[in-house]
C-alpha cells in the first residue's frame, strides 16, 4: 500500500492515519469538517488535499449511521481500489451497500476493537490499535486484493487480523461492548443525583465499572441505533438476573431462615457465576487470563513517582505485568497496585523496601 485516503477523521480515522503515515504511506484525509481534517494534518496525519487520482485503500470513518453513504458515494466516484470502513458494527452497512445495487467484490467491513473515552482528531495516536483484535468480515464476493490491501492496513497498525461472519461480530460486540456500556452508563446514573457524602467515597470499584460512562453520548447513539436488536436481547436476559437478585436480597432481611438460606443461595448464585464469566476475559496480549499478585505501595502526588517505582522494579528484575492506582480521598498520595507474577511478589516487595517505599500488606 503507498497511499491512502481516510474519510472522517475522528479518533479512529486520525489514529489509523497516523499509523499509515509514520510507515511511509501517503495519507489523504478529508471530512464532513473540513476544520477537523486539517487539524488531523497538523498533527502529522497525512494532507487534507485531495488526491489526484485513485488511492490504493480508502478507509471510511464515519459515524455508523452515515458509513453505507459514505462508502457508496466513495466507490461511484472510484476514489480507491479498495474500501473498507472501520464501524463497530458490521451487518448493516453490508445490507445497505447490497440494498443500493453496489458491486461489493472491492469492499470489506472491518472493525478495530479499540477506542477511548475521548473523540475527536486530538485525542488520536498512532499506537491506538497495537496488540489490538482488528475484525475483518469477507465474504464470497471481496476480492483477494482487498483482502491484502486490509490485512496490510492491519500490520501497519500493529494490531491482530480477526475474521468473523459479520452478523456473528454484530452479536459479539454486543455482548462485549454495547450492552456493557449501557449497563456502565446505568450504574453511573445513580451517582447523578447521590449526596456529595456518599460520592467522595467512591473507590476503585465504581471508577473500574462507570470509565467507560463517560464516552459521547452522540457518539452512542449512532452505534446503539446501528445495533438495537442484539443488545436489547441480552439486557432482556441481564434484567432477569436482576429481577432475581433484587428477590435474593429482599429474601435476606426475612426473619425467616429458610428464606434467608434462600436469599443466600440466590447471591451466591450469581456471584459464582460472575466468576466463572470473569475468568474468560483474555489477559495480557489476548492470551489466557493468568493470577497475578498485587504488591501495594503507597507513594505521595508528586512528580516521577511511578517513575522511581518502575525504575526500582527494574532493578530488582521484576516485570510489571499490570498497574492500578488508588488515589486518597482528600490527600495529595495515592496507592500504587502493583501486579507481578506470584513468585516476583517477595522480591520486589523487599527490593522496595530497601529503597525507601512504604509496602501496605
């Protein structure tokens, strides 16, 4: 591939760009705003000139509502060789693009599963997507050269070729992203309108579960809409399972044992199967999920802190697998949660000590 054209330069569209160009590709990039293109250029993106004839592969970027028509006005134009669009949803704009009597021999839908809370071309970066599943979804009908032309996009952007069905990517994501973010958009609904008291104590817990709460509505409303009947299926089956913890709960403030047993077992229930879905997250590189041990340390707001952490783990020889941070309600300090492997734990507990760090048990 050495040129490109990428339309709609959003996040994903200015992240892909960015990787495209930093591997010696020639970008063009173009959008609705032509303000966000030219700032998508200013950041080393590509040029927002047009190009003078046709690219090698245009990637569309557009919100999903908009992406069949987009595509479609692309390909009459014959801009590209070949086209794909980056929406996390897949069937839709299939069926659209076939229902306009399009020839799809040189499209392919494809979705890197990877984003941030923020949009917009300044909160792009070029390593968005490294390490990252990147689902592509050919059919009969897409030609071998646009099959490259996406899997060569792909290596560019350092993340991992996955091929689906796209009717079987649709119900995936649902279960893996749309209808958890609901679900985090509900929970954090609740702290809209809580006493002050009570929201300064929030922990890491309600931070882990409302993060991705906070992404553009809008933004959602394009995706959900694209998506509706698969992820209201599964809230329909989250609803009964809360129906029955609700009943489980209420059993346990019975004066009666044998409802309370009842309630217990109902909780129990569903906890035990929390686990048993839990443990089925990948881990680290999309590999099985391993244990980790967590070494705590607390440290002061200052700056380089984490810095002389890692430096002082690498020291030790210990390899930082993961890392959490806690900060104190009211104090300029913070815990550091490190996550190492189980027989590094007492090593790099002892290393920190020994270099001044305050250890929590």
């Amino acid at each position: 591939m050495r040129t490109a054209l990428v339309i709609g330069t959003g996040l994903i569209g200015t992240s892909a760009a960015l990787a495209l160009a930093g591997r010696g590709v020639v970008v063009h990039l173009a959008d609705h705003d032509p303000e966000q293109a030219r700032t998508a250029a200013a950041l080393g993106a590509g040029t927002d000139e047009a190009p003078e004839g046709p690219v090698d592969l245009a990637i569309v970027a557009s919100p999903p509502a908009h992406v069949a028509e987009v595509l479609a006005d692309a390909m009459r134009r014959g801009v590209a060789r070949g086209y794909l669009d980056v929406a996390s949803v897949k069937g839709g704009p299939r069926r659209a693009l076939e229902a306009l009597g399009l020839d799809l021999s040189s499209y392919i839908g494809t979705h890197p599963m990877s984003g941030r809370e923020k949009s917009g071309p300044l909160a792009a970066t070029g390593d968005l997507f490294e390490g990252r599943p990147w689902v592509l979804t050919p059919t009969r009908d897409t030609d071998t050269e646009v099959l490259n032309l996406a899997l060569e996009l792909v290596s560019h952007c350092r993340a991992v070729p996955v091929v689906m069905d796209a009717d079987a990517h649709d119900r995936a994501v649902a279960l893996v992203s749309h209808m958890p973010h609901l679900v985090s958009s509900m929970v954090a609904a609740r702290l809209e309108n809580a006493e002050e008291a009570a929201v300064r104590l929030c922990g890491q817990g309600i931070r882990d579960v409302t993060r991705i709460a906070a992404s553009d509505p809008g933004m959602w409303i394009d995706i959900l809409s694209a998506n509706p009947g698969p992820v209201a299926d599964l809230l329909t089956d989250v609803a009964g399972d809360l129906e029955e913890t609700v009943r489980a709960l209420r059993a346990l403030q019975s004066a009666d044992e044998a409802k309370r047993l009842e309630g217990t077992s109902g909780i129990e229930d569903v906890l035990r199967r929390g686990n048993a879905g839990q443990v089925r997250v990948p881990g680290k590189h999309g590999a099985a999920p391993r244990v980790y041990e967590v070494v705590a340390v607390l440290i002061d707001d200052q700056p380089g802190q984490l810095a002389r952490i890692f430096a002082d783990a690498g020291r030790a020889g210990v390899n930082v697998e993961d890392v959490r941070i806690e900060h104190a309600t009211g104090q300029q300090a913070g815990l550091v949660q490190l996550m190492v492997e189980p027989k590094a734990a007492t090593v790099l507990s002892a290393a920190l000590r020994e270099r001044g760090w305050a250890i929590r048990q």
